[in-house]
C-alpha cells in the first residue's frame, strides 16, 4: 500500500482529532501515511502531538515553527491543514503551489472570496483539495442518507434544527469576525449545510435570518460574532429548514435535529413512520446493523467504513488518501464545501441587508456586504 508523506499545521484542539484519526487507520493496518512533520507558533502543542504520533507511526514527525523552512526541508506529498479560519487562504494557496495536495478543515475560508481563492490554487496546480467535513461520515448521518433514498419517509419536505445553550465565558479567536468569520452558526454551521445538501439531495435557493450580539463583552473579551442567529432556507423540490442557534440561552437547553417527509421522520437516534393509526419507532441503531450495513454492497461498505472505521476523522483521512491514489474527486472537494460555506454566510448577509438573499448571489460573489471588512482586512 502506497505511503504519503503528510505534515499537519496547526497543532490546536481540532488536530487532537486529526491525530486520532491518523491513529485509528494505523492500528486497522491502514498505514497509509507517514506524518512527517508539524508545525505551529506554539513549540509545546506541536510537541505534544509529536510525542502522541511517535506512539503508534514509525518515528515522530519533525517540528517547525514556520511554514516556509518546512517546506524549504521536508519532502511531502501532502499536508493537513488545521489553522484559524483566517489564514486558510494564505496557507493552503502557499502549499498547493508548492505541489502538494491539500486537506483542510472546515470551513474552506474565511469568506467566499478567500475560499474561491483556494479553489483556484487548486485547479490551476492541479492538486487533489479536500475539506475535513467529518459529520455525514457517521453510521447515524450515512444511514439517514440510506433511509431518505429509502423512500421510508416519503418526500423530505422539512428540517428543523435547533441548539440553545449557556456558554458565559469567551471561546478565544472565535469571538473574533476578522479571524473566525462568524460564530458557531458559521465554524460548525457548516456542518449542518452540508448535512441538509447531502441529506435531501438538493441545493439552498435562498435564505432568510436574523442575528444578534446579547452579550457584546464576555469575561472583559470583546464579541464582534453573534451569539444567536435564527434562519429559513429554502431548498430545490419543495423543502425547507429552521434554524436556531443560540449560546446565551440560561435554563433549558435544546438540542435537536428532525427530518419531516410525506410518511414519518427522523433524527439521529429514530425513525418514525406514521401509519392510519398509530407511528412506527425504529432505533437507528437497529436500522444501521439489520439493515443498512447488510444492504451494501462490499465495494460501498469499504467506501464509507475502511476496514471497519468508523470514527469520522479516519475515514475522512482516507478518502482523502485513496483520492490522490485514485485519481478521483475526493467526497467533500473544495466546491462542496463552497456550498456548504455558503449557506451560513447567506445569513449574515441577509441579516446585514434586512431581506432574503438568493444563494446564487453570495456564491457569486455579488452579495458581499457582510464579508466586506473581513476580506478589507485580508487585502482579498
């Protein structure tokens, strides 16, 4: 099996998972990588994960502090990318002219701009680009996939998602617009972007939100990114989706996502199938190991699950190795995840504007009221 020499930047909290993925594979006899080197501003992060590689991979990965003298030093295929949002851009333009083909985590940039610029290093190098979208990857968000083209719910017409929580205290750069480019509607909403396009099969036409900053200062740290956004998204075929994201919401929280179809619905622990008379309760767990697992075939089951992995940062590492072997497009490219990107930035413009945005124009760049300071502040 064909090695890769890899390097990760960015040593913060989202490598840890990276890493473990990176393990997960080595331990199923996936030994498909070989971390050459990290690197980050910080020597004891970039350390630390040294130390954890060494562990499971044949000698641990060289540590560098700038970016230009590792790739002045090492020789790599590859490299996985896990930096704020702000320098994606910059990072990823930089390694893909140098040759390598690129992973990414999400979201692809810190605007539309900023990501297109990403896209075209890619294309104009000709180097495989992948983005870290790990949530569809899980058995609960595959089988979702399988139940809906099922039939078992009948025509999805409507999602509903909502988290509402108390988080009091600040979140580092991710208080920051100019280096976050939003909140978690945005950094994790992209997740439920791509969930809903991979779900229901269709793209967003266009957008409704509303945003708010409750608490400007937390903790002495100034907030620049809402805390609560609340939107509609109008889907290709009749559906739709209701979002609510919320941090400073004391006492209760919600958690949630349901799919509604013409026959029943859906979250990641059921099915519910209506009947004249009564609803039908199925367990997931039960659907993924009866059903789903058994209806695929070997070639598709490896696809989603190699040799038996499951955790969603492994399986994404992979598909993004046998992309490059393969020559093939890797599941969530750069223009997937433009897409996903899209939506949460929709609703910052469309907050911004006070009206609904059509999709098209914030994929176009012809919206870009919001993005406006923060690609000023790149100079993009």
């Amino acid at each position: 099996m064909e090695e890769l020499g890899i390097a990760i930047t960015g040593c913060g909290g989202i490598a840890d998972a990276h890493v473990n993925g990176y393990r997960d594979l080595y331990n199923r006899g996936l030994k498909v990588f070989d971390i050459r080197a990290l690197c980050d501003v910080s020597e004891e992060n970039a350390k630390s994960k040294s130390r954890t590689i060494g562990d499971f991979q044949e000698g641990k990965p060289k540590i560098y502090a700038d970016l230009e003298d590792m790739l002045k030093r090492e020789s790599l295929d590859a490299v996985d990318i896990c930096l704020p949002h702000n320098v994606h851009h910059n990072i990823a333009q930089r390694c893909l002219e140098e040759g390598l083909d690129v992973i990414i985590e999400k979201p692809l940039g810190i605007t539309m701009r900023a990501a297109k610029i990403i896209i075209e290093a890619a294309e104009k190098n000709r180097r495989t680009l992948a983005v870290a979208e790990n949530y569809r990857r899980s058995p609960e968000n595959r089988a979702i996939w399988w139940i809906i083209r099922q039939g078992l719910i009948g025509e999805p017409r409507v999602i509903l998602w909502a988290s509402t929580y108390w988080m009091p205290q600040p979140w580092g750069w991710r208080e920051d617009k100019l280096v976050a480019g939003g909140s978690w509607v945005f950094d994790g909403g992209v997740h439920l972007a791509d969930l809903d396009r991979y779900h229901l099969g269709a793209e967003a036409l266009q957008v409704y939100s509303v945003n708010d900053i409750f608490e400007p200062l937390k903790q002495g740290v100034q907030v620049t990114v809402d805390d609560m956004t609340m939107a509609v998204i109008q889907y290709e075929n009749r559906a739709y989706a209701q979002w609510l994201w919320m941090r400073v919401a004391p006492g209760k929280e919600v958690n949630m996502r349901v799919i509604y179809g013409s026959k029943g619905s859906l979250t990641s622990d059921d099915l519910h199938v209506q009947k004249e008379e009564s609803v039908e309760k199925h367990s997931m767990r039960t659907i993924i190991e009866r059903k789903m697992m058994k209806s695929l075939e070997p070639q598709d089951l490896e696809k989603w699950f190699p040799q038996g992995a499951r955790d969603t940062f492994a399986t994404e590492l992979y598909d993004f190795y046998d992309s490059i072997i393969n020559k093939r497009r890797p599941e969530v490219d750069g223009w997937e995840a433009y897409k996903d990107m899209a939506i949460p930035l929709a609703f910052y413009e469309s907050a911004t504007l006070g009206k609904p945005v059509k999709m098209k124009d914030v994929e176009e760049l012809k919206i870009q009221e919001y993005q406006k300071e923060i690609n000023e502040k790149l100079g993009i």
